[in-house]
C-alpha cells in the first residue's frame, strides 16, 4: 500500500490488482471468509446431494405425501428454500380482472411518482 500513488504504481494498478485477484488469493479470503471453500465445484456437489435426497425423500411415505421434505445443504449466499403457500385457485376471469385492479393501481402510483419527481426537479430548479 505504501507505493500506491508512486509514478509506477498508480490507483488505477490498485483497482485493477483488487478486481483480478482470484478466489484463491489473501483478499479474497479477508472480504469473504464464508465463501472461501464454496467454489463452484463444490457447490455443484451441494446440488447434486440435494438433489439426491430429494430423489430418496419422494420414495418415502412422507414424500409421497408430500411432507417433511429435507432441507438442502446451507450454501452461502443461497437462501434456503421458500415455504410454499397454500391457497384456492380462482377461476381465469377473476384472476384476469384482479390482475387488472392491480395494473391501474401500479399505474396510478407510478404515474403519481413521476409528477412528484418533476415537481421536485421544478422546485429545485427556482421555477414554479
């Protein structure tokens, strides 16, 4: 650090020293030490378990039931799976006219937000 910013070692250098620097290197393991053994090899190894006990869970009597169906591997920067929500189906034409109701109101607010941005853009401009 001591010959960034010398003639031969500019910030530029230093940037890209930091951006190349591989998975294997000391920075590397300093920003993310809960990511230093989870190459991509190994997380496709996590995937292949995971799916594996999926495989072996869907034989058994809860997972032809559909129930207690086992947790994958934790990984970093991979949430785990999202629980599923139960719910009724609607029939096509109430869903189509819900969808709608949802639209206008994304519409409405987005169009509401652009006049609020232009207002603000006025106001700091000194106009009115």
């Amino acid at each position: 650090m001591r010959w960034v910013g010398e003639e031969w070692f500019t910030w530029r250098d230093l940037l890209v020293f930091v951006q190349e620097s591989g998975r294997d290197s000391a920075l590397f393991r300093a920003m993310y030490p809960d990511r230093v053994e989870w190459e991509n090899t190994n997380m496709l190894l996590a995937a292949a378990v995971d799916a594996l006990n999926i495989q072996i869970w869907q034989k058994t009597k809860d997972g032809q039931k559909g129930r207690k169906q086992p947790d994958p591997i934790p990984r970093p920067g991979v949430n785990p799976r999202a629980r599923r929500v139960r719910g009724e189906a609607i029939p096509i034409d109430q869903f189509k006219k819900k969808m709608e109701q949802l639209r206008k109101r994304v519409a409405v607010s987005s169009a509401e937000e652009r006049t609020r941005s232009f207002k603000r853009k006025d106001k700091d401009n000194g106009s009115n």
